[in-house]
C-alpha cells in the first residue's frame, strides 16, 4: 500500500509537523485548503507544520464556488507544486484531495491529507474521481502517503459531510452485493480478505447509527475509519470493486450532469446514499420477482443499444467513450441465453445472499434518516424521473458487472425502473 502512516485520534491536528517530518523529512510543504477548511484547521496546522521547522507556503481556494475536480483545477495545483520541490499538505476532504492527489502523481511526489470531515472514502484510494471534458473518470494516482484525521475536527464537522460520509459508507453494504453477484457469476472473483477489511467495518459504522447521528467523537472517528478501511482495500485491489457498485455509477451520472442543489453541487455521499436505497429495493426486489418469463425474452440490437447511448449522451465524445464500454459487456445470442440461464440457475442462491448482506430496506432507510442522509431524490433536488434516468445511465459507464446488467440482461430493465 502506499499509504505508509494513518493516525486517527482526539489532538491530531497539533501532531501534523511532527509526522510530516516522519515521513518527508524537513522538506518544504505546500498547504492547499479552501476558505472552509483553512477556518476548520488551517491555524494549527500550520503552526504545527512551523513548529517541526517545516517551512510552509499556503494556497487556498475559495469556500464559494466550492472548489471542483476537474483538468483545470488539477492543472493549478499542478502548477504551483511544480514551481518548488515541495510536498503538498491538502487540508480538506474529497474534491480537494482528488486535485491533489492526481497533481502529486504527475510529478511523481508522495503527499500528505490533513482530513477534515468523515465525508467520503476517498482519501486512502488510488485513483480520484475527476470530471475531464464533462466527463467522469477515475484517474490513475497514488494514494497519500500520510493520512491523519483529528476526530474533534472531524464531530466538528457540517452534519451535512458527517452524513455524506455514512452514505458512501452504507454504500459498501449494496457494492458489496454486486460483488457477490460478479463471484457468483463468474465474472470476478471475491477476495475474501479484502471483502472483510470492507464489510467488517461498516458493520460497525451501522450498529453505531445513533452516535454517529449525535456526533460523538468516538463514533464519528469509527466512521472515518471505516471509510479509510475501504481506500485501503482499493489499495490492496488497485481496483474500486470493494467500495463501489451500481449506487457509485449513480451518483456519476448526476456528477457528470452537474447536479446541484440551492446552487450548490449535491455532495458526492448524498448522491450515493439515494442510488444505495435504489439499488437496495432492486435487489429485495429479485427475492419475490418471477424472472422466468425472460428467456427468449427480445433484447434490443447493438444498433438500437448504440442509438440510445448516443440519444442520452448529448456530448459526443462522452457517447463515444461509453460506446466502447457498453459494446465490451454487450451480450447477444447465444452468450447472452447462455447469461441468463446462469443468473436464472442462481437465483435461489442469490436470493439467500441479498438477505444475508442487505438490512432490510426500512431499516437502512430509517438509519440514513436519522443520521441527516437524503432517502428521497427530491432531498437531492432531483425528481424520480431524473433517478430513472441516472439508473439507466448507470447501466452504461462502466464495466462492472451490478444488479443493473442482470436486470437489462433479463429484458428487465424496464421493470427495474418501475420498481425505483
């Protein structure tokens, strides 16, 4: 793993010199905030970082517009780093730290994130997830070398990334079925030791819904931990199978489409956290759904799946970037009976494992209420036609295999969206 120090705990703010210099030596930093986080914890760490004898210049975005990853932002920081031989500190949480962390990898530097809320499992991954011509990908860079995280700061926190945050952790419980779905196909394979360093945690995070709702620390601290668990983990993959499933394909959808809310972008946790309830009644929905009648079901041709890949992206370069993607999983004839008579085969078995990896959707529900998460696409300014089409957008970004391919091989698609 690249990430070589985590330190969690009550106080670390006034340890972040002291580490820095455990980690780079007296190498100069480059501390890169926005207005919001320089006030959460911008004094301390820098006089931390000055009283290690680390020399620290500052760069900080504004706290509006809220700063966004894109190629033009990237390039900034790149800028700035490349100006010095410095080490950038980003203070902040994840779109700052995806600027950051692609920056730092085309210079070929490690860096160091000074967490300031518990809102996204991004810090500890390879890859950041960075719009490139209105586009959502998730580029190739190393993951920090250094995370620490003070968990007063991170109680202290806007409830709103508190509870973006436990919506991309409950989105582990939904990614983790999609999962099962890929093993029991086939199509890949469940490393149980990663599974456990994912599952075993947000276990944990679930149980402590109350605390984490009231913002204890000690709670909010077991929430960071367990998002980072699930960076390490994508770490240990170089792959973001163990976090991320057809809720994530969701949310990139509406990120792809700039959706916002009082003019502001909706948090990528809250677009999570409504694609994870979808998903989970689609897949509730398989254990009293009669699916037999799909076979010799009609599927649309390739031509007629490229002429609606082409009608929903308007941007041709993104249709054209996604026609190679959907034409890679696109099954016809023989291969695609052949699909459906395997996901008819395990069902029962299928069924089985949906009740042993998912809560039961109102329980979920009324666990994401509690603690401030949307339930409702309206909540993210959204109407249940805009979730029907980020569902089926969903099912056509990406090569992972998740609930949506099974419904759309099935010739069930259709019935998917009637059952959001």
């Amino acid at each position: 793993m690249d990430t070589k120090i985590s330190l969690v705990e009550r106080g670390a703010l006034q340890k972040v010199g002291s580490v820095f210099v455990e980690a780079f030596g007296h190498t100069p930093a480059l501390l890169i905030a926005d207005g919001n986080t320089l006030r959460a914890g911008g004094f301390e760490t820098v006089r931390s970082l000055e009283m290690a004898n680390v020399e620290v210049q500052q760069y900080c975005f504004p706290a509006l517009p809220q700063p966004y990853a894109d190629e033009h932002s990237i390039a900034l920081v790149h800028q700035l780093l490349q100006q010095e031989n410095r080490i950038a500190v980003v203070l902040g949480s994840g779109t700052l730290n995806d600027m950051v962390k692609r920056a730092s990898y085309e210079l070929d530097r490690p860096y160091m994130v000074v967490a300031t809320a518990p809102s996204v499992d991004g810090y500890t991954s390879y890859g950041a997830a960075v719009s490139v011509g209105g586009f959502k990908q998730t580029l190739p860079c190393s993951a920090p070398l250094v995370v620490l995280a003070d968990t007063d700061v991170l109680s202290d926190a806007p409830p709103a990334m508190i509870a973006s945050g436990f919506g991309d952790c409950m989105a582990k419980y939904t990614a983790g079925m999609d999962w099962i779905l890929a093993d029991l196909l086939g199509v890949q394979p469940i490393r149980t030791d990663v599974w456990d360093m994912v599952q075993i945690p947000l276990r944990k995070v679930y149980a402590q819904h109350q605390r984490i709702a009231h913002r204890e620390s000690q709670a909010v601290g077991l929430l960071f931990d367990a998002l980072s668990a699930s960076g390490f983990a994508m770490q240990v993959m170089h792959d973001s199978r163990p976090a991320s499933g057809a809720e994530h394909l969701i949310s990139h959808i509406w990120e792809m489409e700039h959706l916002e809310k009082d003019g502001v972008p909706v948090s990528h946790g809250f677009k999570v956290a409504v694609g994870t309830l979808a998903v989970t009644r689609l897949y509730h929905a398989l254990c009293s759904l009669d699916v037999s009648a799909c076979v010799g079901r009609p599927m649309e041709s390739w031509e007629e799946r490229e002429a609606s890949i082409r009608a929903f992206f308007a941007d041709p370069l993104v249709a054209e970037q996604t026609l190679v993607i959907a034409k890679s999983k696109f099954l016809e004839g023989k291969a695609l009976e052949d699909r459906r008579r395997a996901l008819l085969a395990l069902l029962p078995e299928l069924q089985d494992r949906i009740a042993a990896q998912l809560p039961a959707y109102h329980q979920l529900e009324e666990a994401m209420q509690l603690v401030h998460c949307p339930i409702r696409p309206q909540e993210v300014n959204a109407t249940m036609e805009d979730l029907k089409r980020a569902v089926t957008g969903a099912q056509m970004i990406r090569n992972r295999y998740t609930v949506l391919d099974l419904y759309y091989e099935l010739g069930l698609f259709d019935l998917a969206l009637q059952l959001l």
